[in-house]
C-alpha cells in the first residue's frame, strides 16, 4: 500500500479529548477502506504564523498512513467538511521518517 504524512490542524478551543475523538473517527474511516493508521504523533497545542478562521493557535496532529488512494480521498473529504479543523496536508512518502523531535536533536547535539 501507499504510505502518506497527513498534518491536520483543529481549532484552539478544542480540548484534548475532543481532537483524540476527531482522529479516531478519521482511523475508522481508513481503517473502514481498508488503510491503517501507522503511527499519531500528537504536537498538542501551537502558535500559528497567522491567523486562520480567527484562530491564533491550533492543535497539531501528525498521522502515518499506509492505505490505498480512495481511502485517502475519503479521509480528506471528512476533512474538508469537519468545522473543526481549519488546516489540514496529505502528501505521499517514500519511508515514514523518525519522531521530528529526535532529528531536530540528534542535529543540535551533533554541533
């Protein structure tokens, strides 16, 4: 199957719990289209550089994905229509790379 990273953005006001129910509905939707969800790195809540929807910050999550197209055609049509998230990135990889924290610190201690 293909692998995807799909970044999603949701709206500040959401609590922690809400946005892990907003992303297990999305697994379900691949899962239902036969995909998997690999791995959810949850970046909890960020500045943005601007605002968007009136929202100054936003609850980041990253997703790895391993299914097939229509599966991801669906899971960004749920995007689309959902209120909550303002901002979301579906892109195909090759490999799904390691934890963004640990190359960002496997560079710093390098130096």
């Amino acid at each position: 199957m293909t692998k995807y990273e799909s970044v999603l953005i949701a709206r500040q006001d959401l609590g922690a719990s809400q946005v892990s129910a907003i992303v297990s509905d999305l697994s379900n939707v691949i899962a239902k289209e036969g995909g998997e969800v690999v791995r959810v790195d949850n970046w909890g809540l960020k500045n943005l550089a601007y605002r968007i929807k009136k929202n100054r910050k936003g609850h980041y999550v990253l997703l790895n994905i391993s299914a097939p197209a229509n599966a991801i055609a669906e899971y960004e049509r749920l995007m689309r229509v959902n209120e909550d998230i303002i901002r979301y990135m579906t892109v195909k990889v090759d490999e799904f790379s390691e934890a963004a924290g640990s190359e960002s610190e496997a560079a710093a201690s390098e130096e």
